[in-house]
C-alpha cells in the first residue's frame, strides 16, 4: 500500500516540475501599452481635480 501512496507522490511531483518547466519555455505575449482592452484602459488614468475650497 506504500508503494501506491510514493507512486502518486512521485507523479504528483513530476507533473509539478513538467508544469514549471513548461511555463518557463512557453513566455507570455506583451500587451499593448495604448488603448482599451476589455474596455478597460491600459495606460494611466488622468489626474484627479482638485476638491472645490468649502464655503465659510
């Protein structure tokens, strides 16, 4: 029963540094720096106006 419990460990493992390795090869592609993506802006937000002085 050992041998079946260190069996799925070892496979376990191996899919673990499989996983690792292939991430390392694969790299993913830049986004674009301008524009939309997902109607979500992707460069910096404008800066916000200054709050109006409170009336005395």
């Amino acid at each position: 029963m050992a041998w079946l419990g260190a069996l799925l460990f070892a496979a376990s493992l191996g899919g673990c540094v499989l996983m690792i390795v292939l991430g390392a090869r694969h790299a993913d592609e830049a986004l674009p720096t301008g524009g939309e993506l997902m109607k979500m802006p992707l460069g910096e937000a404008p800066p916000a106006a200054p709050a109006p002085a409170p009336m005395p």
